[in-house]
C-alpha cells in the first residue's frame, strides 16, 4: 500500500473529526474537545507519515 493512500486517509479521518467538533460545539462540549485533540492526531500521523 502506497504511503500517500494512509495519509489520504489521515486526512480524510481528520475531515470527519473537524466535522464532528463543528457539529457537537453548542451541545457537548467535553466530546467537541475530545474530537478536536483527536482530529490534531490525525494530522499529526499524516505529517508523520510523510516523513
């Protein structure tokens, strides 16, 4: 498997977390944390990969 299809998909993850920190912002906020420290990781491993 090609290194540039898991940081596709990194991102891709990365995508729906900052999605779901959007969309949870006003009812949860403890989760919306939880899902942006989440989608920071996601990232971080898709920079990482690239290295």
């Amino acid at each position: 498997m090609p290194k540039e299809y898991v940081v596709i998909g990194l991102l891709a993850l990365a995508g729906f977390l900052i999605g779901g920190v959007y969309s949870t912002w006003r009812t949860a906020r403890g989760l919306s944390v939880v899902l942006g420290v989440l989608t920071l990781l996601a990232i971080g491993g898709a920079i990482a990969w690239l290295q």
